[in-house]
C-alpha cells in the first residue's frame, strides 16, 4: 500500500519553491535568513512526518517555532555559563 500524502520533506521542499518569488523580492542580506528557516523545519521533517498532516504549512510552521526555541534555550544555556 502506497503512501496517500507526501513526507514532510517533500511538503516543505514545495512550500520552499511555492515561495521563491518572495525569497527573490527580499533583500539580499535577508535571504539567508529565509533560508534558514526552512533548514530548521527540515531538522525535525522525521517528527513533523509522523503527525501525517493534511495542511503542511502547520507542520512547517511548529517545526520551525521549535527549531528556534531550542536555539533560543540553547542562548540562554549559554549566558549561564
């Protein structure tokens, strides 16, 4: 039996190409930071492909958000030392 929905890869690969003209409307310096957001959401594409979600912009969406809060405790772990 076949899959019936694409993995979270595919998802945000598609959402990464749906939005390329804004990537190329952005400014230069910016640009990178757009990318990284999509590296960040496919750092935890395995967890965001068990949630086998028919909207992938929210899965996209948390899997972000949780990319940058462990950067954000990972800054504070640091200011700590």
């Amino acid at each position: 039996m076949g899959r019936t929905r694409p993995t979270a890869r595919d998802s945000f690969d598609r959402i990464e190409a749906e939005y390329q003209p804004f990537r190329r409307s952005l400014r230069r310096r910016h640009q990178p930071a757009f990318d990284r957001l999509f590296e960040r959401a496919r750092a935890h594409a395995d967890a965001a492909g068990q949630q086998n979600t028919a909207d992938p912009w929210r899965t996209f969406v948390l899997s972000v958000l949780l990319a940058q809060e462990l950067e954000l405790q990972r800054l504070a772990d640091d200011d700590h030392d």
